[in-house]
C-alpha cells in the first residue's frame, strides 16, 4: 500500500516505441503494429495487447527503440508524432482509429521509417493534427447537443475540471451543432493563447472557421480582425469563430461601456455563445447588461470550479456536464483499454498537506495583545502572520523567520531535506497583500536554503500603467523565464497566475493566505496537477504527484468537504443526507488524500470522519485560548 505521508513527486518511465505483427492472424499481413509505451519491459506492454479471454496470440517484435530525437538533447516524442509522420510524409496507410499500419511485406522499411523521423528529416512543428476525442468528451458534446436541440435559447454549464480539453471539445461542439457564427468571451484574456493553439492545430485546416479577435495576446498570431475577415476574397472562410475579452466588451458603448467599439458584435446573431472560466467576473450588474446585448442561439458555460453556478440553482441537473478531478482520477484508475495507451496516466494525482502554524513558531506571539491596558488573546491568522508595517517588513518577522527555518530543517516538512528540495523544484506560494510579497521574497532571498531559489515576485504594485492582461503576461512570462534559467524557483503571488495557466514544472501549492472562496482554492491548487516529463542524465522522470501544502487545519478542511461536496448540485447548499455528503468525501479522499498532523505532531492521513469532524473540534477547543492555534488533532 502506497504511503502516501511520504513526499515523491516524480518516477521514472521509459518512452519507447515498437513495432510487431501477429504472423498468424491472416488479416494482418503486411500490417505493423507499431505503438509507444514508458515500460521498461516492452515485451509486457505486447503480451497485454495480444492475450484475450481465451487464447495468446504468438506475436513477432520487430523492434523497440527510445522515442527520442537523436540530435535534441531533450526531443522525446509520442507515438501520436510518429504516426501523423508517417500518414503526411511517408504516405503509409493507417487502419482507422487503430495503431497499425501497412508496409506490405517490408517491415524493414518501418525501422527505416522511424530511423529517419528521429534524424528530424521532416520538422514537425507546423503539422496539422486530427483529433480523437475522450470518452468524457464524447459524452459532453451529445448532451449537450440533445439539450441544444429542445432547448432553443437555452444555456448550458461544463463542470469540467482543468485539463478536461474544453477547447477543443468546444470547437467539436460548434462543429457539430453545424454553427457558422462562435462567439467566445472570457474574463481570462491571456488564454487566448491556448484558445488559438488548439484552433491552428486542429480546426483551421480542415473547417471553414476563421479565428477573428483584438486581443492583445495575439498580436503576434495570425490572427484576423473583423474588417479582414469580411474583405476576405469568394475562396475564404465563410464560418465565424470571434474571441472577445469580457474587459473589452464590457468597455464598448453597445454593452454599457464608454468606447465605440464592437458595434459588430451586438449588430450579429450568433449561433453558439460561450463564456469561458464563468465563474470569474460574470455574476455583475455590468456583465448582465453586456451579456443581454448579445443576440444568440444557445450559450455554452465553461468552468473548472462553478461553485456559485451551481449553489444558486441557476442551472438544473439536466443543464450540466460534470466531470470533476475525482472523475478524472477514477478513469485513470480503471483503464482498461489495452490495445490503447491509458490518456489520463500523466495526470498527476494531488495530495493536501495541512500543518498546524503553532508547532512551527515561538511562542511569542501565543501571548496575545495588548489592548487597553489587558492582555486579548487571538486565534491564528496567516493574513495577520504575514502582515507588514509601513516599512514594508513583516510585524511578525521573527516569527516569519521561525516558520522558514522550521520549514526547511524540521523532517516532517517539505523543504527540510535535500532529497525534498529535489522533488519540489519549482512551488507556487500564495498570498494575501502585495507588501507581504514583497516582504516574503527579501527574507527567502537571504535565508540559507531558500537563497538557493530564484524567487519570482508574481504581484503588481498597482503603480505603472499596464492593464491587468499584460501584467498577468509579462508575470507568466517571469516565471517560464525563470524555470529555463534556475535549478530551483520560487513564485509568490496575490492572485496572478491562478487561473488557466500552465506551468508544467509546478509540483506544489502553498497556501499562505486566508482565502476561503472554493473556487479561487481549487483552481490554485490545480496549478500544479497539470502533467510534466523531464529527462535527467539522459533518463525521463515523469510528474506523478502535485502537492497543495496549507497551514490552517480549519481552513483547509472546510474546502476540502465543499470541493467534495458543492459542485454536486445533490449535495450543494448544505444538500443531501449525511451519508451523501460522506459517500463523496471518501470517492475523493481515494485519489486526494489529505495528511495531517495528529496529537504527537506525526503526519498521518485522514479518514472521511476527520475530515468532517476536525473543524468542529478546533473551534469546540477555545482556539483564541492559545494564540495563533490550539493544538487540537
């Protein structure tokens, strides 16, 4: 049994691919099978394939060699990269949705094949891909395609947590559902990156679609303005798809704003609206307004944590797709596909760390204040434990100091160790003020470990003139920066870079303020779930946990049973029996497990009644009794 008290972030894999035929099974002559695995044993990847029910099929391997480029120190590919080479370049036919492919009595030519697609005779880089979509997917575009067509006008919520692949299941959806006018608006506009990258590769070359957008995160893309798309010549593309900053309309004239601009897009009816990340900024006056004033067809809904959506019963059961983290990690669980490679296997599963700050700290500030002339004791707060004075250091520094000296040298926290510090490279810590920021990145910068960190301040003083897209820009481009620069790296932020980014290289979280939104927590904390493979000394380690460290037990556990339990709309509000609300916390605690000290200071994970039953008891216990926390595990 896995312990998972144990930090480990990453393990090693081995991408190969290979390449057999099945001698014996006549309608396979002259087909090569020719597939990927990260075993090391490759022969135990093949027998899974070729073993059924009832008999072995005896297999010949042909070959199998490391899926890497032989003059890129780091060109690991897939066996999806192989296959549209061999498809575009090589013109070798490929069995329908299936890993084989024709050489006709010339397997030799396979290995050849292969030889020259490492030697990169052909780049790769401006490919245009197909799609094949997820069962997850799949399921989402037919639900909500069947409530589209009963449901004129209708609108509709993907609960679909990052990583899910929204937009190009959003493009498939406009496809099908036959649109000729998409409007995309989201409170997010540096995604609008991800937003075109995903169009290029996959929709652009095989649809009538054209990508027309102002954003200034796509300046340099090719991009078309709506006056270029109009002047296109009879052979353009006839079909729409428009990609709007909420910020930007909701400045226009036409949507309540001051600016002329945008007049087109009220003057238009569209076919498909959708707001993407809307659980961000679209529950205001001036959204509403904004929003009323676009004519459309149906609305589709995107977002990872719609906690409020679905608390406020806006959207009935039939009006939702799910498909949470606990889904995700189930799928992943339970593949059983084996002539495919498992899709979900590089997503790494979270783990909650939560530590109690009293056993970190002196006591010095367990004393309480000084108010009137009478000593008032206070309950721990971290936005008070990081507060700073008009110097701009912190009130409680020593304490500060306390806290990362502990966090680097006591062994039961995660940067105590060498070996540690080694599997948490590169963390994102989060907090509440600006000036705490700040504060916090001159103390790392010359403690005796964290010193060793190239410590990114991702925070704006509100001083210069940039919007809050380009600073969130310039912040991400620091960080990815920094990453190819540094060993180790170190990003604090007060809110930037929480939302529909992708640092591959994050495996932790911390959480140093008092954030209590469920929403804003988790998509934080997915920030560092996404996959990332990595080769050292010429072997790949593959990301295989992420990390969400937090320091109020209250806190942290009251999330926990809202993120179980508040994006169910059986169980929102309070919703459903207890028993429900268990049932949901112990599917989730399966594949995001929760450690916590107990009452000698061990790590130890939680079992679903802790969980529920830990927050009442650190308020039952006079937590104002002893300062900054009761010790109350």
């Amino acid at each position: 049994m896995t312990n998972n008290t144990i930090i480990k972030t990453t393990k090693l894999i081995y991408p190969q691919i290979y390449a057999y035929t099945l001698p014996t099974i006549s309608e396979n002559n002259g087909w090569i099978k020719i597939g990927y695995t990260e075993r090391q044993d490759v022969d135990i990847r093949i027998r899974e394939q070729v073993k059924t029910a009832a008999i072995h099929l005896s297999y010949e391997k042909l070959w199998a060699k490391p899926a890497k480029k032989t003059n890129t120190p780091d060109g690991w590919f897939k066996d999806t990269d192989f296959h549209a080479y061999l498809r575009k370049y090589k013109k070798v036919e490929q069995r329908p949705s299936t890993e084989w492919f024709f050489y006709n009595g010339t397997p030799e030519k396979a290995l050849a094949d292969f030889n020259d697609f490492r030697a990169d005779k052909h780049s790769q880089s401006t490919e245009n891909l197909d799609y094949q979509l997820r069962a997850e997917q799949k399921a989402a575009i037919e639900q909500t395609l069947h409530y589209a067509k009963h449901n004129p006008q209708g609108e509709f919520l993907w609960n679909a947590k990052p990583r899910f692949g929204k937009t190009l299941t959003t493009y498939d959806f406009a496809r099908q559902l036959d649109a000729h006018k998409v409007l995309i608006v989201t409170n997010r506009p540096a995604i609008a990156n991800s937003w075109f990258d995903d169009f290029e590769k996959f929709i652009a070359w095989q649809t009538d679609f054209a990508f027309v957008s102002t954003s200034d995160s796509l300046k340099d893309r090719p991009v078309m303005t709506r006056d270029e798309f109009l002047a296109q010549t009879a052979n353009g593309k006839k079909r729409l798809l428009a990609f709007i900053s909420l910020q930007d309309l909701k400045g226009a004239i036409s949507f309540g704003g001051s600016f002329n601009k945008l007049k087109w897009v009220k003057d238009l009816a569209w076919d498909l609206l959708v707001i993407d990340e809307s659980h961000e900024g679209v529950d205001t006056f001036k959204t509403d307004i904004a929003f009323e004033n676009i004519t459309r067809n149906f609305t589709l809904h995107l977002s990872g944590t719609p906690f409020k959506a679905v608390a406020s019963g806006k959207f009935s059961q039939d009006e939702i797709y799910n498909w949470t983290y606990a889904d995700e990690q189930q799928a992943k669980a339970n593949w059983n596909k084996v002539e495919e490679n498992n899709p979900y296997q590089q997503l790494p599963r979270l783990n909650l760390f939560s530590y109690q700050m009293s056993q970190m700290i002196t006591d010095t500030v367990n004393q309480g204040a000084q108010i009137n002339g009478q000593n008032i004791d206070y309950a721990f707060d971290l936005n008070e434990f990081f507060e700073t004075n008009d110097k701009g250091n912190f009130v409680h520094e020593i304490d500060v100091k306390k806290w990362l000296d502990t966090l680097s040298h006591n062994e039961k926290y995660p940067f105590s160790t060498k070996e540690l510090r080694n599997e948490l490279k590169h963390t994102f810590w989060l907090l509440n003020r600006v000036a705490s920021a700040k504060a916090l990145q001159k103390l790392l910068q010359n403690h005796p470990v964290f010193e060793n960190y190239e410590v990114i301040l991702a925070a704006g003083d509100g001083k210069n003139n940039d919007d809050e897209q380009t600073i969130h820009q310039k912040s991400f481009d620091r960080v990815k920066e920094a990453i190819a620069k540094h060993d180790k790296t170190i990003t604090l932020s007060v809110g930037q870079l929480t939302t529909g980014v992708t640092i591959p290289q994050w495996t932790a979280v911390l959480m140093l303020s008092n954030m209590t939104s469920p929403s804003q927590y988790m998509q934080a904390a997915f920030r560092a779930q996404n996959p990332w493979s990595y080769a050292v000394d010429g072997q790949m380690r593959q990301k295989e946990n992420a990390y969400v460290f937090d320091f109020a037990p209250e806190r942290t556990l009251i999330i926990y049973d809202e993120f179980a339990n508040n994006l169910s709309s059986k169980t929102s509000n309070g919703g459903g029996t207890s028993d429900d609300r268990k049932d949901n916390i112990k599917q989730l605690l399966n594949f995001f497990p929760v450690i916590a000290e107990d009452s000698q200071g061990k790590m130890v994970e939680l079992d679903v009644n802790q969980v529920l039953t830990i927050p009442k008891a650190i308020k039952a216990q006079e937590v104002v009794k002893r300062g900054f926390m009761s010790n109350c595990f």
